[in-house]
C-alpha cells in the first residue's frame, strides 16, 4: 500500500528545544512524512516555522480537545501543542516522477524518480542502471518496461533485475573476452552493490579491476583492452592507459580524417563529428 503521510492543523504553540529554545503560536498545519520529517507550516512564505528532518522518532497524542506532535532527534525536541484542533487526516503518498508505463501487477501508473522506478499503487521499487533508458517496449515475461542500456554495446534488458539481470546480459557478451594487461589471465564480468564490472580471474592473487562504462566498444586499444565510446568521449577500459587512457592522448588529425571517410561511405554526416551513441544505426 502507499506511504501514508499525516496532516494536522490547528490553534497551536510550538516549541524547538536545542542549543535555544524558540517558541511561536499561530495557526499552522503540521505535516508528517512518511520518512518522520516533521514540518511546521504557517501561512507566510514556502520555509516551515519549524522542522526537523527525519528525527529518529515522531510520536502524535490526540483527544477530543486537540492534539501533540513531539519529535526527537538527539537532543534536540519539536513539540506542537494545539489549543484547537481543526483538521487531523492521514492521507497516501508516493513519489512522483516521469510516467514510464504501467505495473502488470496492480495496472497503476509507474514513474521514474531520483534513479529508481515506483509504482504509485502497491509502490513496489526497481533500480535503474547509470545512463538507462526507460523505452515502451515491455518484457514478455513480467510485462515490465525494457530498458536500454550501454555496457559495452547496446542492451536490452528488462526493468526488474530478477527477471532479466544486466550482469547477465554483460557476461553473456564480454566474459573472457580480454585478458588481464597485469598477469595474462582472463577478465570476469562481475557485479557488486548494482554495478557491473571486470575482475581478473585469477583474485586475490591477483587485484586488477576495471569499472565497466557506459559506452560501447569501438576499437582495440594498443595495450590491448578495449575502446568504449562514451557520452563524453573515447577512452580505454584502463582509464590510466597512455594510449588511449582518461587523460591520455586523443586521436589526431589524420585519425579523424579515416573516421569521416568512414562515415561519408556509410551515407552519415561529419559536421558534428563523432556519432553519439544516441544515433547509432543499430539502436533497438
């Protein structure tokens, strides 16, 4: 079910223990969210009264005469007495975000939100990769958006990672692929906290990783690991590579030159040099 947050106005007196004690009396409305921030609202400006951002506890005492919200974050004490009443409710919220589509589950809206997926009914939550894209195609097994994303080459890959992992989908392609510039033996796909990256087989006699960025493999680099287009730029798996490494050299004049001939015997325009990733010809 939805987060539920609680709405309460009234005739009150707030207090602000801490370092000093404040108080102020006014009609407000107090808003408790489902992360326990508390929120003294009055009816000048957008900034609360008071506040306190998600204190470690927020207990609410109401009878027929009013109400007492008290928050605790240390040391420090909101208390919001209310002399009268005039509105107590809890009300449900979700987050909000770009609509990406439906749940198969329950058929309510799901946006995309802060790097997450939420469905606003049964508010399950699904994690999205760095750089994925939501598109309209959905899974044909859960029924959940695809997405788009680029390890190594073009990707697609169902939303929730039980159903369809993007580590699979990685290693399926690049496992073994390359070699260990440090000892020779070969580089695992493997994945930790959400993120997909390549290991030597051979750890922990042997240590060397690399993260595994968002871009796709264009060319071998002298050192013998790959070339990743990125949003940003060419790089080299190994960001300190002197070939072709994050600050190392770039390609030069007569480089681009052989890349624009390859573009204009492709039918593709040179004015804005390199294609993007977003304008690759084999994007799903």
């Amino acid at each position: 079910m939805p987060s539920r947050l609680r709405v309460l106005a009234g005739d009150c007196t707030t207090t602000l223990d801490g370092s000093h004690e404040e108080h102020t009396r006014g009609r407000v409305v107090v808003i408790i969210k489902p992360d326990n921030t508390t929120l003294v609202h009055d009816a000048d400006g957008y900034q609360p009264v008071e506040w306190l951002t998600r204190p470690e506890s927020v207990t609410v005492e109401s009878d027929s005469s009013g109400f007492t919200v008290t928050a605790r974050d240390g040391d420090r004490t909101l208390r919001v007495i209310a002399h009268e009443a005039t509105a107590a409710r809890d009300v449900p919220v979700t987050a909000g975000g770009t609509p990406v589509g439906d749940c198969p589950d329950c058929e309510s809206p799901l946006v995309r939100s802060a790097g997450t997926v939420v469905c606003m009914g049964c508010e399950s939550r699904y994690g999205l990769p760095t750089d994925a894209t939501v598109t309209e195609r959905t899974c044909t097994d859960c029924g959940l958006p695809l997405l788009r994303v680029e390890r190594g080459e073009v990707l697609s890959v169902c939303l929730d990672v039980y159903c369809d992992s993007l580590a699979d989908a990685v290693s399926e392609r690049f496992d073994r692929l390359w070699s260990c510039p440090d000892c020779g033996s070969d580089l695992r796909v493997q994945q930790a906290t959400g993120r997909v990256f390549l290991g030597c087989s051979e750890y922990p006699d042997c240590e060397t990783t690399f993260s595994f960025p968002s871009g796709v493999v264009v060319d071998d680099c002298p050192c013998g690991l790959p070339v990743f287009e990125t949003a940003a730029d060419r790089r080299c798996l190994d960001g300190t590579c002197d070939q072709w490494g994050v600050n190392g050299p770039r390609p030069t004049a007569d480089d681009r030159s052989v890349d624009d001939e390859r573009s204009v015997r492709n039918g593709e325009s040179t004015e804005s040099g390199p294609r993007s990733a977003s304008s690759r010809p084999n994007d799903p």
